[in-house]
C-alpha cells in the first residue's frame, strides 16, 4: 500500500466514524423533537438525553478531524472543493452551528424550549443533506474548471437525480441508525416503552433504507458509468452490506441480541461506504484531480502519520473509558446514576 | 458602490468569525484552568464554597464551549473556502499542527464530557478533579497548536520557494519558527488572565449588589490573586513581543508606533493624531521607551517606517489598538494589585464599590484587550497572508457570493451571541448559588 492510499484510508475511517455517530446524534435530536410534539412519553426523552448530553462535542470532532487531514494530506482539495463549495458547506457551517449551540441551550440552560429544540432537531437532519453535496461534486460534471476559476454548476446539481438520491439516502439513514441504536440502548436502560417506540422506528426506517440505496445506484450509473463500473468490480462488498442489513432486520424483528444488530448496521454501512470508496479511487474529483497529484510532500506525509499515530494512542484510552462511563455502564444508562 | 471583490469579502468574513470566535476560544482555554483552581482548593480546604465554585463554573463554561466549538468548526471550514490559495500553500509546510490541534480538541472534548458529568461517581473528590486536567492540558494545546499556525504566518520558514515550487520542507522548523515562543506564550497567558477578570467580574457584581456571601468573596479572591500573576506575566511576555517585533517585523512595530525615521534613544508615542505629512500631535511622548521596548537598551537603534516601502507597510490606526492593549494590560495589573494591596492595609474598604466597579470593568476590558491584540497582529501583518511570501489577496478565493456569506454570518453570529447571553443570565438567574449551596451542602455558619 502507498502512502497516498494509506492516507485516504485513515481519513475515510474518520469520515466513516463521524456517519455513525453523527447520524446516532442528529436522529435521536430529531426524535427528540418528534416525541415532544406528538406527546410521546417523556421518558424517551430522558433516555435520549442521557446518551446524548457527555458524547456530542465528541461528535463534532470527527468532522474537524476530517476536514483539516483531507487539507493536510491533500492540500489541493482546499483549491478545487474549497472554491467549488463555499456556498453548500458555508451553509452546512451554518446548520452545524445552530444545532451545536442550540443543542447546549436546550440541555445545559435553565429549562427546555421547544423553538431550541425544534431548531436542532430540524437542523440534524439537514446538516448530512448539505453535506452530501461534497460527495455528490466529487462525482465531476457539476463543476467547471476553466482558466484557474472554479464554478459550481447549480443548475446541474439541483437537476440531478444522482444528487437527490444522495439526500434522500443520507437522511434516511440518520433515521435509520439512529433508532437500531436507541433501541439497544432502551433495551439496555430497561426502558420498555421506549424500547418499543425505537424498534417501530427502527422497522420503519428499513425498507426505506434499502429502497433509497437501489435510487443511488441507478443515479450513478446514469451520472458517472465509469465509477459504476467500478462499483460493479466489488459488488461483493455492497452484497455483504445488504446481509447485514437483512440481519439487522431479522434481528429486530425477532427482538433478539440488539446489542449484535446494532454491530451489524454499522458493517452494513462500513462495507457500503468502502466499496464506495474504493471504487472511487483514484479519483477525488472526477476527470480533475486524483489524489496522486493531490497529495502532499512526503516529509509532511510522514510527520502527519507519526502525529496520527501519537494522537491515536492517547485517544483509545480516552474513548474507552468515556464509552465505559456512559455506553457500557448500566446503571447510567437506566438513570440511576447521574 | 464598490465592485465585488472576493478578497476583500474574504478579509471581512475571516476577521468577523475569528473576532467572534476568539471571544469564546479565550474563554475556553482560560475558564478550565480556573475550574481546576477552585476544585483544587475545595479539595485542599474541605471547603464545599470552592467545590460549588467550580461545579457552577464549569455548568456556564459548556455555553461557552458550545459556542466556541460551531464557532471554530466555523473558522476552520472557512480557511479552506475563503482562502484555498493559501490553504494548499499552507496544507504543505503548516498543515501539521493544525492537525495535532484536533487531537488536542478530542482530548479535551471526552475528558469534558466526562468531568461534567461525573461529579458524584467516585468516593475520593481527588478522583473527579483528576479528570480536569487533561481538559486543562487540552485546552490550553489547543491554542498553542493553533498559535504556532499564526506564528508560521508571521515568520514562514522551514520550506525553500523556488519558482513557485516548495522544496525541502520541514513541518518542524515551520512550526518553531521564531514568531513561536512569544505570540504563543502571550495568547495562552492572556487567555487566562481575560478568563480570571470575566469570573471576578461576576464576583465583584455580586458585591455591588450587596450581596456578600461568603461564596462571592472567595471567588472574588481566588480569581483576582490569579489574574495578579497572569496580568504581571502578560506585561513580562508583551515586552518579549516587542522584541521580537523589532528583530523580525519591524515594520509592523514601526507603524504600532508611528515611528517613521530609524533612530537611537526613541520614545514611545501613546494616543495622539497623525496628520499626513507624518506629523504627529497631541500624543504623550515617553522618551527612550521605544528602544527600550524594542531592545532593552535607551540608547538602541529603532528601524523606522519610511525605510520600507509603501506598498509593504500596514495600515497605520493599528496605533490606538496597540495603545489600547498596552493600556488595558497596565489597567488589569493595577486594579488587582489594588485589590491585593487594600486587603492587606486596609481590609474594612476591600469591598469598596469603586474597587469593585473597577474590577467588573476588567472583564470585558480584557476580552477588549485580545480582540485590540489580535487585529493589530492581524492587520499589522498586512499586505502579508505569508510575510514576505504571499500577500493577503492572492490568497483568497475567487468564488461568487461571498458578499451574501458574510451577510449570512452576520446573522448567525448575531443569533448566537445573544442567545448564549439569554441563556447564561437565566441559568444563574435562577439558581442563585446561595440556594444551590444550601441544598447540597446544608446552612452553614460561616456563611455570611
Ligand atoms: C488580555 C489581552 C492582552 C493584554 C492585556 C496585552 N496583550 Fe499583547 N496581545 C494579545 C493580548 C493582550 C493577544 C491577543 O494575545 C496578541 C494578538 C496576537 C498575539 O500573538 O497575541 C497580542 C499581541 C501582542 C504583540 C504583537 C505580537 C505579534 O504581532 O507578533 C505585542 C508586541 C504585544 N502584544 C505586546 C503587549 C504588551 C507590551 C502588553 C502590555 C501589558 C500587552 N501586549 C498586553
Ligand atoms: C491558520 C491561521 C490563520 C489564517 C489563515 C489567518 C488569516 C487571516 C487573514 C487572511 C486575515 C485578513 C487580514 C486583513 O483583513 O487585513 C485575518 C484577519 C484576522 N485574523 Fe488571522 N489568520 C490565522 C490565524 C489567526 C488566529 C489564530 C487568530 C486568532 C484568533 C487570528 C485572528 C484574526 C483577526 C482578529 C483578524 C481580523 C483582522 C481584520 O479585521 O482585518 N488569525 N486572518
Ligand atoms: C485560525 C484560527 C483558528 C481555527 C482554524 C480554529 C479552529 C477551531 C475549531 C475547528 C474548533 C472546534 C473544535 C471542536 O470541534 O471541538 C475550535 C474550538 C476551539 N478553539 Fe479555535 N480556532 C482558531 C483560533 C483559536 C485561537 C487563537 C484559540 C486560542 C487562543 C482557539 C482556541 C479554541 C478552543 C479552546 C476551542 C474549544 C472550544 C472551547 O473550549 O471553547 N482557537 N477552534
């Protein structure tokens, strides 16, 4: 393996753990707000609030950590998809920033307020919209690069049934992993309605699932054939993904190992999103730069390396006695603690 | 009306969400240190006053922190998009601090989420202060990282540029260059000593408003004997500052200044006003002050402006924000000297109002101070994105509609700074710390 392939690697490891957790944090957000109008009990609220409240910040470095390595690892990016995206991520910046804040007013400050709530419960599930637009670009045909300029080009983008079935795909999924967790975690507290609600909901969410993923992979083999083609060389990892997905459900269904179900969403996303990957190499804008001639110098190739590995040796620990603490201890999660 | 010019929209963006940004990042790496103070010294005393203390503080800090995190996802986003020509220089020779910073954030951001949540699990209280540290340690690397990225702006070094192509990069020389030692000494100090005054303004409000729970006095003093300490180490570091002005921008020492022919024994200008031929009038001359900050000797040599060329000086109103600085510094060591100094001779007046009012004042004078610090750094600097090496607009992006993105910031800053504010007041507001005290600890008798 090159160090350009290694590099990516680490990064889409990263962009991979912030899908997960993220998604876990804006859909139990949203839930929160759903549950508060159509008056659900309150105790699922309690429960939503307990896993969320010590994590979230957490969450929100997983994007910074991904978004300073691409620049750092592959400078030009800053060049293409900086220039390209200001207007997309600028209002992304603006969605994440009403619900970090929102999220701290409504928990930490003096009582809860539904227009808080509403605000980050909205805001969740349009932050992984906006933000798939990144994705979507990477694909070419939505940007223009001529003499030194680069242009987004809206009307492609927003006419495009690629870039749509992306945004469906990416909040339905929010929904989706969010709830296969909370139902665990209920399970766990011993939260019975709870419980009930999110395996409804995690039910729910699963067809939908599957049916908008099919609409992304129609999109792109009508967008970008030759990525689709890429796509078709490793179908065995989008099928691995579609069996844990099947076990996810039968797990569900069958009320059994929650624990082992939720395991399983996160590998059906985890080999979607390789395979994804994957076969887009070695491209990271299509026809425009791949990430050979994107890459740094090696000198900061390496020093950027030897500071991930330092960086990672202090963070395990620390990961692992904060999921301890919180995840693992159940007497936490049931609320006896606090 | 003027054209539209991405670079100049750029500037304003990036100076708005820094200056906004900056407020809450100061807070955030000075308010952990003193949560740990006050812990600490709950521990040490047994005494539940300072405990209450930082569990209070620590409850407002996450506003903060939530704030400076969307406002640094903010800031950290928009170098890629308002400067891409910069970033891709800088991804190649700074890019590796930037990246330690965010394991300094996720350090500090599980150990936060951790300490505030942990108040009453572990038997011995030394357990849960334990777990501060590494917020401490987080916070204050955090700026540290970041300042050496400044710093790399100020002095770039550590690559060679020949014809546009970087060879022979270094990561660590670029991040050691010799901005380093002093800016990043001087942010995180000032960062603390801004921290101390924000608390002991609280405090000091409390006793304007008559009340005098002994609570309040402890905080009043264990935040004034702090920021006497930060406030005599920031007069000591600024001097380092200005010498390394002299020795490696001396042009932007020069315009501070209004120091426009190089000479020996030159005073310092405070105040005043600038006519155009560089006449300067109503201004307080300090004689030798100049060399002396500049060199430590009356009777040194001060390179002056007129020894560059126009072209590369910066704007020359970054005098009165150099000034106010300065003066601040000096207003911050004296009130908590004053503080210091009354309690010893003269206790019945330690809670005079004036006293007081003098120390509520400090609060926000200090996080004045920073903002007047950095925009004259910042603008000093100027034409300059890379002294010497690229200039600020070949640096931007030559995207449309950055006009409307500020304008959209603008909003977002303006939502978030008052919200922030409603919520702080309400939370304390309503749960005043007399109250709190009584129900986890029960009366006491040396409360009053
Ligand atoms: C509470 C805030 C505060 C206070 C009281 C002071 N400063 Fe300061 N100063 C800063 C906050 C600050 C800062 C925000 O941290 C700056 C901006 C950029 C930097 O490196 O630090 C800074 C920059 C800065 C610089 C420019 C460094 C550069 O551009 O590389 C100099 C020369 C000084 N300071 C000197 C002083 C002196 C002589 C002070 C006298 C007491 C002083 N400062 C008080
Ligand atoms: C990666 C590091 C940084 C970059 C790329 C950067 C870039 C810039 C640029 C290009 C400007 C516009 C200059 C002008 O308008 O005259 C600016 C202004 C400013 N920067 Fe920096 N800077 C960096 C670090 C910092 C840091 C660490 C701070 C502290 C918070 C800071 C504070 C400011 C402030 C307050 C301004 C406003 C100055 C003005 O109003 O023009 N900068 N920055
Ligand atoms: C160009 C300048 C800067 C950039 C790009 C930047 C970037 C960031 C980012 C991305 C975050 C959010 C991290 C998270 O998710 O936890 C953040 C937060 C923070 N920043 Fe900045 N920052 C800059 C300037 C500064 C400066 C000058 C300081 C200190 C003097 C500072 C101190 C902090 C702190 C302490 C936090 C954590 C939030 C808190 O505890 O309040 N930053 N910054």
């Amino acid at each position: 393996m090159n160090l350009e392939i290694l590099g990516m690697g680490v990064l889409w490891l990263f962009l991979y753990g912030y899908m997960i957790v993220s998604s876990i944090d804006f859909g139990a957000g949203f839930f929160h707000f759903f549950n508060k109008i159509s008056r659900k009990d309150h105790q699922v609220n309690s429960l939503i609030q307990r896993y969320l409240s010590p994590v979230w910040e957490v969450t929100n470095v997983f994007f910074v950590f991904f978004f300073v390595g691409i620049v750092g690892f592959f400078p030009s990016t800053a060049y293409y998809f900086g220039t390209a995206l200001l207007v997309p991520v600028s209002i992304s910046i603006v969605l994440i920033a009403i619900r970090g804040s929102y999220y701290a007013f409504n928990t930490y400050g003096a009582k809860d307020s539904p227009v808080y709530s509403f605000l980050y419960g909205a805001t969740g599930l349009l932050i992984p919209a906006s933000l798939t637009i990144a994705l979507t670009i990477s694909e070419g045909g939505y940007v223009n690069v001529s003499n030194g300029q680069v242009r987004l080009l809206y009307g492609e983008l927003f006419s495009s049934l690629y870039a749509w079935s992306v945004v469906i795909l990416a909040i339905i999924s929010v929904l989706f992993i969010s709830s296969a967790f909370l139902q665990y975690y209920a399970q766990k507290a011993g939260d019975n309605t709870s419980y009930r609600l999110f395996r409804r909901y995690t039910l729910f969410w699963s067809l939908p699932t599957i049916l908008a993923s099919g609409l992304v992979f129609i999109g792109i083999r009508q967008h970008n054939p030759e990525h689709f083609s890429g796509m078709l060389n490793i179908w065995w990892m989008f099928g691995l993904s579609f069996l844990f997905f099947s076990l996810v459900v039968y797990l569900s269904y069958r009320r059994k190992r929650l624990g082992t179900a939720f395991v399983f969403v996160m590998l059906q996303y985890f080999s979607a999103w390789f395979g994804y990957g994957a076969s887009h190499l070695p491209w990271l804008l299509y026809d425009e730069l791949t990430i050979y001639d994107g890459f740094v110098n090696q000198t900061m190739a390496w020093s950027l390396i030897a500071a991930f590995i330092a960086g990672f040796l202090l963070l395990i620990p620390s990961l692992y006695l904060l999921m301890r603490l919180f995840l693992f201890d159940a007497a936490y999660i049931r609320g006896e603690r606090k | 009306m003027i054209d539209y010019d991405p670079a100049t929209y750029s500037r304003i963006l990036t100076g708005l969400t820094l200056g906004f940004h900056i407020i809450f990042a100061s807070i955030g790496v000075g308010v952990p240190l003193m949560i740990a103070l006050a812990e600490w010294t709950g521990l040490r005393k047994r005494d539940p006053h300072y405990t209450l203390l930082a569990r209070r503080w620590a409850r407002g800090f996450v506003i903060t922190v939530a704030v400076g995190v969307v406002t640094g996802t903010s800031i950290g986003l928009q170098l890629s998009l308002l400067w891409p020509n910069f970033m891709e220089l800088a991804g190649q020779t700074i890019s590796l601090p930037l990246f330690m910073e965010t394991f300094a954030f996720f350090f500090e951001a599980i150990f936060l989420g951790i300490y505030l949540y942990t108040w009453d699990r572990f038997k011995s209280g030394w357990r849960h202060f334990l777990l501060v540290i590494p917020v401490v340690i987080g916070a204050s690397l955090s700026a540290f990282f970041i300042t050496t990225v400044n710093s790399f702006m100020n002095q770039p070094q550590g690559f060679e540029l020949v014809n546009g192509v970087l060879t022979d990069i270094n990561p660590l020389v670029a991040m050691f260059n010799p901005a380093t030692p002093t800016k990043t000494a001087h942010v995180i100090i000032t960062c603390y000593l801004a921290s101390a005054f924000v608390l002991g303004a609280i405090a000091a409000t409390k006793m304007i408003r008559g009340n005098r729970h002994a609570y309040h006095k402890k905080a009043l003093h264990l935040t004034m004997v702090s920021a006497f300490v930060f406030a005599a180490s920031t007069a000591a570091i600024g001097d380092l500052s200005g010498k390394y002005l002299a020795e490696y921008q001396p042009e932007k020492l020069a315009a501070a200044e209004w120091h426009f022919e190089t000479e020996e024994q030159a005073p310092l200008i405070v105040g005043g006003f600038l006519a155009d031929n560089q006449e300067v009038t109503g201004a307080l001359e300090i004689p030798y002050a100049l060399s002396i900050l500049a060199h430590s000797n009356p009777n040194e040599e001060v390179i002056g402006l007129n020894e560059f060329p126009e072209s590369d000086t910066p704007p020359l109103y970054i005098h009165y924000l150099f000034d106010g600085m300065v003066g601040i510094g000096i207003y911050l060591l004296a009130i908590s000297f004053m503080y210091l100094l009354i309690r010893r001779i003269k206790p019945a007046w330690q809670y005079n109002k004036w006293l007081m009012r003098g120390i509520v004042a400090g609060g926000p004078l200090g996080i004045l101070a920073i903002e007047f610090g950095w925009v004259f750094a910042e603008v000093g600097r100027q034409p300059w994105i890379l002294h010497q090496i690229m200039r600020t607009p070949e640096g931007a992006t030559t995207a449309e509609h950055v006009d409307i993105m500020l304008y959209l910031f603008i909003a977002l800053y303006i939502a978030l700074g008052v919200t922030a504010t409603v919520v702080l007041r309400r939370m304390f507001k309503e749960n005043p710390a007399a109250h709190e005290l009584e129900q986890r600890y029960g009366d006491r008798r040396d409360d009053k």
